[in-house]
C-alpha cells in the first residue's frame, strides 16, 4: 500500500496526530518505564540480599567447621577419655584415642554399642543417667569403672547433653582418680601413723610456731621435766610448757636451723619454766602445718650423761697416750679403782675355751699373766653377745671363780667379750668381786666404755701382729707375683705373636681375592658396589697394618737386650731420613742436639725413635712451618741421682691433658680417624713396653693445637757422662755450637 501510495495508484492517506495523542503516549510509556525501574530496583535489592544471606550463611558454615575441627581436636588429644553418644538411646558414636589406652577397648569394639560395658555398677549408671536427662548435665559423678580386661578403676565422670532439639549428642568425659585417691588415702594413713608414732614416742616431742614458739601440739612423754599438763600447754609459749631456749639461745637455734635445713644432736642448754636449768641435746626439722612455718622438736635430758663424762673423762685420760702392752695395763688398773673390783683382768682368746690374759690387777697392783679356761662360767655366755654380761647377786656355787691361781673366791663378775670387726670374738674384758654386788647403769656404762677402748686397742694389737707377719713374707710373695706377672706377661706377648702371625695367611687370602674379584667385575659393578669393594680392601689393609703393629709390640717383648752407648744425635738423623718420604716431610725443620748418648738396645732404640719421630711428622703434616726437636733434658734429679731424660717434640697437634692416661694403652687414639691422622694406636704402647724393657720411664705433655713433648730415659745404663771422649770434633764443635 505504501508502494501504491508512492507511485499513484492510490490516495494517500493523511493521518493527523493531535496533543492527545503525543500525551498519552508519553504517559504510557512513562508509567512503563517507572514500572521497569521499580522492578529493576526490587530485583537489585533483593539480589543484594540474597548475596548478603549467603555470605552469612557461608561465614556461619566456617565458623560451625572452626569448632566443629577445635571440638574435634579436642576430643582426639584429650587425655582423659571422651565418649560421644546418641542421646535418645544411649549408642556410642565415637571414642577418642586416650578411652581406647584406658579403658582396652578398641573404637571399632564399641561404636553402635551402648555403654554399659563401661559401668562396674549398673545401678550407678542409672543414677547419671536419670541426672543428666533432669539437669541436661551431670557433674562430679563418682562411680566404679570397668576395663576391658575386668579390673576396675575410681571414675570421675562428667556429661554435657545440648537442650537443642537438633542436639542429639551426649558427651562424657571420664577422669581415672584411682592414682588420686590412692594418694589420699596413703596420705591419711601417714597422718595416722604420724599421730600414734608422735603420740606414743618415748622421747619428748613439741611441735610450734616458727613466728612465736607458740605449742601447737605436744606428746609429754617425760612428765619430770615438764610443768605443764599436755590438755592445758596447747596455745602456751613453749617456754611456759616445760625445758626452753634462752632468747640468746632460741636465736642461735634458729639461725642453725635456719641455715642446715634440720638439727641432729645439737648439744645446749634449756632453761625450765622454774629458772632451773638442763644440758639438752635437740633434734629439730622444719615443717609446715596448716602454710604456717612450724619446728618439730625433740629435746632429751642429756645432764646425766654429762656428769657421766666427766666422771669418767679422768678415768679416760689415764689411759691417754699408752699403747699395747702399757696400754693394758693402765687400763685393768684404772677399770679396778673406777668399778671397785677385787680383780681386774684383759686377755686374748687363744681357743675355743682358753683365755691368755695380756694384762691383770688384784686389789690394784698388777699379777703375772696366766691363762684359764671358761668353759662352763658366765664369761662363756657372753662370748655370743655384744652386751655385757652382768650377775649382782651373787654366783652358784658351779658359777664362782676358783682358779685363778689363789684361794680367793669371787661371788660376782661383770664380763665383755671384744669382738673383730666381722664380730667374732677376739678377747674378753673381766671383772671380778668377792661380794655380791648391786650393779647400777653407770657400772654397765663405764664397763661399755672400757670395752670399746680395750677392744679398739686389741683389735690394732692384732693387727701390728699381722702387719710383722706380713713384712716377713712381703719380699718372697713379691718376688713370686712379679715371677708369675712377667710369665704371664710372655704368654700374653706369644699368644699375640701367635695370633697376629697365624691371621696373615687368610688376611692375605681376603685381600687378594677381593682384589681379583674387584677388577674381574669392575665393568659390571655399580658405583656404590665398587664403593663397597674399596670399603672391604681398605678394612684389610688396615687389618694387616694393625697386625704388624701387634707383631712388632709383641717382638718387643720376646727380643733379647743387648744394651750397648749409642749416639742418639745420629740415630735421629737416620731414622728421619730412612721414613717414608712425603711431600709433607719436606718443609719439616728438624732440630736435633748434637752429641746425645744414651745405653740401651740398639734396636728397640732405633723402633722408640721410629715411632716418636714418625708421630711428630704426621702431626704437623697440617702446620705451615713444622717444626720438630730432639735432645736431651738438662738437671732432671731423680730421688737419689741424677738422670738423664731424652726428649721429642713438634709444635703439631697436640692434645688435651685431660685424656693423658689414654697416650700409651693399646688401641687408644686421642685423635678421630675423621680428623686426618691416621694411625692404630699400638706405637706409644710399643713406645712404652721399650722403655720399661731398659728400666726406664715416659710421659707425654701436650696443649691443643700447640704441639706436644714426650719425654723419656732408657733406666740405670744412661748415668753416664753426656760426652764421650771418642766424639768426633766436628760433634764436638756442634755441642760448643
């Protein structure tokens, strides 16, 4: 139509559009277009939202995984056993590793399993369950638990359950007290033992305040020297209570205890509520009761017994200074005058039955020795006893003494047998009244102290006696032993001969067919394999270096001495010229004293300075200038004459003094294989062996790095003049030099 139009065929047709029309228009696509953006806005938002809701949900899953893994790692490393199980029928879903140690059960053996395999007592756990279904926890639960294996343990169970719906896990944690409970209960018996041992002890124990010497508790075994009874001391100052400290003395006291931690025997003086005083002996530990510093005390009444001593000290010092046989004798006269005996008398066991006295008195004066036999009295009893054996109240008739040589008769007798210090009976100390006596304490105390001093005497009298025996026989049984030692030593030298030379013949077999073995495979071993192969050549080769050194240390031994003047000067130079050549051995500055003589064997010499020079250079092999020396000390005395001492020494190496008594053991290095310095640890040992073969003696100093000295001597034979009159001039006028 709109061609028609445009050629003619037809009218056109005019259409007019008014303001109406153009408005409605535009209104209509106004409200659609307010109508896109509106919609457009809504969707944006709730796009927005829509992302927001899910970075939310997203950072809470994150979070819930962060627990859900430090909830995991918690119940896997917890040390103590956990148990997750489904609270609707009690089913366990998981165990963690320390309930699979405690308990025995294996994870798989439980799970899907309820836990009542777990509870010794039922009963018990039906009592946590009931809790926790009431409380949704349940705390502090102490039951009995049951291991796989039957035993049982004191539990300490714990339970959480969720109050969520969707919670439907019950988590148990199972604590193992029995170690606690056991502590508890070994702690209350030692507090029970502690309170009948404090209660019912002999000895006068107090215990008080460290700030105050205020009485916390008290036991009151010696009512004499207390003035306080125990229900009404309690609160009281301790010097209120009974025997105290001065304040002088409770500050010494203190300040002791404070500085050795405890007192043993701390000899003072206590003064009584009264003003009286006592000589005490204090024995004090610190202790804490209630975290209050507190002192545990025991005090003993040592008056007595210093009023005993210096009774006795006079009688002591009589005998002060007397040995032996005057020793005795002082003794049996002062044992009469301090006991009141008739007769007094000491003597030694000579057999089973007889006593040959050492020393005797009668009424004082000292008897002429005899011997008699005890065989059937009481000094026979007493002989199978450490305490005297005492009778105050007269003998039987079968029990009085009659013969000892006079027609007195004795009613009562104190004996103590001395004993050796295995305890078997050496002696006995006797005596003797011609009335009954009534002994006392003091009568048994100075009997004991008697005793102890006699015995102490006999038993260094016999062993003068054995000292004599043994200097009589000391140089028959040394010359013996050094016999013995030295065959022994020569069997010990031949059977190492033996070995090392009968271990050539296969060593040689080893090397060698190692040797042809390597070359015929050479092309078809791999590198690790031809490694192996070195590894098996070089440990032969060291082998049949280590024997030769035991060959040449036991030829060292075996060879005959012909002791001979050699000049060492000379000697020196050879054997550095005649040592394997090295490219170290030629910036080597060899400094050796000319006109050294010594007499020695001429071939054990030579092997000494083999293995001392031969040392040096390969311990300065690392020095940029090495430096070796030999010569001989100057005005070294011996005990008696003067002796001359060789020396050798490098500024190499060295080594550490602290492992000197390792240098001439077989087989003893000071330095690692991995520090370069080759070596089996047989040349100083052979060293040695020749130098004790001349008589003589070596020592060895060293430092670190700084080098070492060895010094020697060849015995007796080198105490000759330094310079022979035969010394060539040109050595002469090197020693001028």
């Amino acid at each position: 139509m709109i061609y028609a139009e445009a050629v003619g065929a037809i009218a056109p047709t005019i259409l007019k559009v008014g303001f109406l029309t153009w408005f409605t228009h535009a209104a209509v696509l106004s409200a659609v277009a307010i109508l896109v953006f509106y919609a457009r806005e809504r969707t944006r938002k709730a796009y927005e939202q829509q992302i927001r809701a899910l970075e939310e949900n997203k950072r809470l899953a994150q979070e819930r995984d962060r627990n859900l893994e430090h909830f995991t790692r918690i119940f896997r490393t917890s040390p103590s056993s956990m148990v997750a199980q489904v609270a609707a029928t009690g089913k366990i879903v998981d165990v963690n590793p320390a309930f699979e140690r405690h308990y025995g059960h294996s994870k798989m053996a439980v799970l899907g399993k309820s836990d009542y395999m777990l509870w010794a007592k039922p009963e018990q756990r039906e009592i946590h369950v009931e809790q926790l279904k009431a409380n949704h926890h349940a705390e502090q639960v102490d039951a009995l638990g049951l291991r796989a294996d039957g035993t049982h343990f004191d539990a300490h169970i714990r339970s959480e359950m969720g109050y969520e719906h969707e919670d439907n896990l019950v988590i148990t944690t199972i604590t193992d007290m029995s170690e606690h409970n056991d502590t508890l209960r070994r702690l209350r018996r030692s507090e029970e033992r502690f309170s009948k041992a404090f209660k019912i002890s002999p000895l006068n124990l107090i215990i008080t305040r460290q700030s105050d010497d205020t009485v916390v508790e008290i036991n009151r075994s010696e009512p004499s020297i207390d003035t306080t009874p125990r229900s009404d001391a309690l609160g009281l100052r301790a010097s209120q209570v009974g025997p105290w400290f001065s304040p002088a003395g409770r500050e010494d006291f203190f300040q002791r205890l404070k500085t050795q931690g405890h007192l043993h025997g701390h000899e003072t003086t206590l003064t009584r509520p009264n003003g009286s005083t006592i000589d005490a002996k204090v024995w004090a530990e610190q202790i804490e009761i209630d975290e209050e510093p507190c002192v545990l005390t025991c005090i003993v009444d040592s008056s007595e017994e210093k009023r005993r001593e210096m009774l006795l000290r006079d009688i002591a010092s009589g005998m002060t200074g007397h040995t032996a046989q005057a020793f005795f004798s002082a003794l049996t006269k002062n044992m009469s005058n301090a006991l009141g005996a008739d007769m007094v008398l000491i003597g030694e066991l000579s057999s089973q039955h007889t006593v040959q006295t050492i020393a005797a008195s009668k009424n004082g004066q000292p008897i002429p020795n005899f011997a008699f036999s005890i065989e059937g009295k009481l000094c026979e009893k007493s002989m199978s006893q450490r305490e005297p054996l005492v009778l105050g109240e007269g003998l039987t008739d079968a029990e009085k003494w009659d013969d000892l040589g006079d027609d007195t008769l004795y009613e009562a007798c104190v004996c103590q047998a001395l004993h050796d210090s295995e305890g078997k009976p050496i002696g006995l100390l006797n005596a003797l009244w011609t009335s009954p006596i009534n002994h006392s304490a003091d009568m048994v105390a100075l009997m004991a102290i008697f005793a102890s001093r006699a015995n102490a005497e006999m038993m260094r009298l016999q062993g003068d006696r054995k000292i004599e025996h043994l200097n009589e026989t000391l140089e028959q049984r040394v010359q013996e032993r050094t016999a013995e030692l030295s065959k022994l030593n020569a069997e010990l030298d031949s059977f190492a001969y033996s070995i090392s030379h009968d271990l050539k013949s296969p060593l040689r077999a080893i090397d060698g067919f190692t040797q042809l073995l390597s070359e015929r495979l050479e092309n078809r071993l791999e590198p690790e394999e031809q490694h192996l192969m070195a590894r098996v050549l070089g440990a032969t080769h060291r082998m049949a270096t280590l024997m030769a050194d035991l060959l040449a240390l036991a030829r060292v031994s075996q060879l005959s001495m012909d002791r001979e003047r050699i000049n060492l000067s000379v000697l020196a130079k050879e054997v550095f010229s005649e040592l394997p050549q090295e490219p170290s051995h030629a910036k080597v500055n060899l400094q050796i004293e000319p006109g050294v003589y010594g007499h020695g064997d001429r071939g054990l010499t030579r092997t000494l300075l083999e293995q001392l020079i031969g040392n040096a250079i390969k311990f300065t092999r690392d020095q940029t200038h090495p430096l070796i020396e030999f010569g001989q000390k100057r005005n070294v005395s011996g005990s008696t004459e003067t002796k001359r001492v060789f020396f050798v020494r490098d500024n190499g190496a060295g080594f550490s003094m602290e492992h000197k008594d390792k240098l001439f053991k077989p087989f003893q290095r000071l330095h690692m294989p991995s520090a370069g310095f080759e070596g089996t640890g047989i040349g100083l040992a052979t060293v040695r062996r020749i130098v004790e073969r001349h008589g003589g003696s070596i020592e060895g100093e060293g430092e670190v790095n700084c080098g070492a000295e060895f010094r020697f001597s060849l015995g007796a034979g080198t105490l000759e003049i330094a310079c022979d009159p035969s010394t060539s001039e040109h050595e002469a006028t090197d020693r001028k030099g």
